[in-house]
C-alpha cells in the first residue's frame, strides 16, 4: 500500500483475500443448472466439505509446520533460506492435503497460513517477509495468466447486465458484507469502509469459479467463468486506481 497507513490494518490487507462474487456464483449454481433434488444433494455435500474439510486440513499443517519450523530453530538445525522453502512447502502440502480429502485447497492454504504465522509468532521476521515478497509474486503471476488466457474472450462476453453485477458486489454487496463480518471488533467507521472497498480482492473469485465451472452444466458454466474474470479485471482496476490515494486519505485519518 502507501508508506504511513497503519500497520494493523496493512497486515489485515496483506493478508485478505475472500471469495467475494465467486461465493455467490457458487450458491446460485444448482439453481442455474436447473439441478434436481439429487444434485442439490451433491452440491451440498460439495459446498460442505470445501469449507470444513479445507480448514481442517489447514489448521492441521499450518499448526505442525509451524511447531516444527520453531524446533528446529530453537536447535539452531536451520538457515533462512530453509525456512523461507519451508514456508512455501508448508502452503503447498496444506492445498494437497485439502485435495486428497476432498477439501478445498484455497481455503486450506490461507487457513494453514493463518495458524501458521499464529504460531511461529514473531521468532522469523525473515519468514513475513519472505512469504510476503514471494505471496505478491505468484499473485501477479497468477494475475499474468488470467489476463492473457481467459480475458480477452470474457472482455468480448461483457454486457450491461453482466457489468452491473459486477458494480453492485463491488459497491453495495461486499462493503455490506465486510461492514458485518466486522461487527463487534474494535474496528471504526473509516477502518470499515476502507476494508469494505479495499480487503477481499478479486483473485480469489477467478480461482473459486475455476473450481465450480468443471462440475456444472457447460452451458452455464461459460457465463460464470466470463463473470469471474471480468469482475477480477474490473476490481483490480478500480482499487489499483483508488489504492494510493484511499490509503492516504486512510492514514490521515488515522493521526
């Protein structure tokens, strides 16, 4: 962000990234396909296990990663480069272990980097930075791809109705949201609105709406996957445009 934002908010959104427009897409989907009874079932129990299998398989890596990670540096039996590799092979088991049980790997590599940054507490500083220098790296990275692989062909798909979905999430849907999921912390009115139009960015939409487009009718999943990667392209538009300014206008609020 921009030197002189605060550092609690500034680890909060380094950190963020939710589901946002994807989370919705993936509700609506049984009835868009025009599922039966059956598949409703099947949806469900698929919903189910994403969010509770995943996290389980997070905070079960997250936790021994981190536990061993801190034995071996109370031994002196590791180096900083080892533990910043440990950092992305920790990342890595927590969405394979998601994978295998059926889980979602997204949420078990985000879970899993919560507890694990909980527990390692402040014994590495260099694993913060290492995770957050190479955590940028794959996000533009994975920016990188959805530009040049599915926007073009999404871009062309983009209509008046498609476009005010996107709007209303970004401006009315998710600030709304984000103002709730914040109720009863300590968080003002200022702190709300600026994580309420910068926190969850849209990353995560494109790869939650990867996950659900192979499971659906192809007819339906085309439009969700255009509507996935259209309201990525527009959000990281519209913050990038807004980001330094916001976050000055944040800070100043701040003192």
């Amino acid at each position: 962000m921009v030197k002189g934002t605060p550092s609690r908010p500034m680890r909060v959104w380094r950190n963020s990234a939710g589901p946002g427009l994807s989370s919705r897409i993936a509700a609506a989907s049984p009835s868009a396909a025009g599922a039966s009874s059956a598949k409703t079932g099947y949806w469900l129990r698929f919903a189910a296990a994403q969010v509770i299998l995943g996290p389980a398989a997070g905070i079960a890596v997250g936790w021994a990663g981190a536990r061993l990670l801190n034995l071996a540096t109370a031994r002196h039996s590791t180096t900083e480069a080892f533990e910043g590799i440990a950092t992305l092979a920790m990342a890595v088991a927590c969405y394979v272990l998601a994978d295998l049980i059926g889980g979602n790997g997204f949420i078990a590599a985000f879970t899993g980097g919560l507890v694990f940054g909980h527990v390692v507490s402040a014994r590495s500083d260099f694993i913060y930075e290492f995770a957050e220098g190479e955590g940028q790296l794959l996000a533009w990275a994975a920016f990188l791809l959805i530009g040049l692989g599915l926007m073009p062909e999404a871009v062309a798909f983009l209509d008046w109705r498609m476009l005010a979905v996107i709007l209303l999430s970004l401006f009315v849907v998710r600030p709304l949201a984000i103002w709730l999921s914040l109720a009863g912390t300590d968080a003002d009115a200022g702190t709300r609105i600026f994580f309420g139009w910068f926190g969850p960015r849209g990353l995560a939409t494109a790869l939650f709406a990867l996950l659900v487009v192979p499971d659906i009718d192809p007819l339906q999943a085309v439009p969700i996957l255009h509507l996935a990667v259209n309201a990525v392209w527009i959000s990281a538009l519209l913050h990038g445009v807004t980001a330094a300014p916001g976050a000055r206008a944040f800070a100043r609020s701040r003192r």
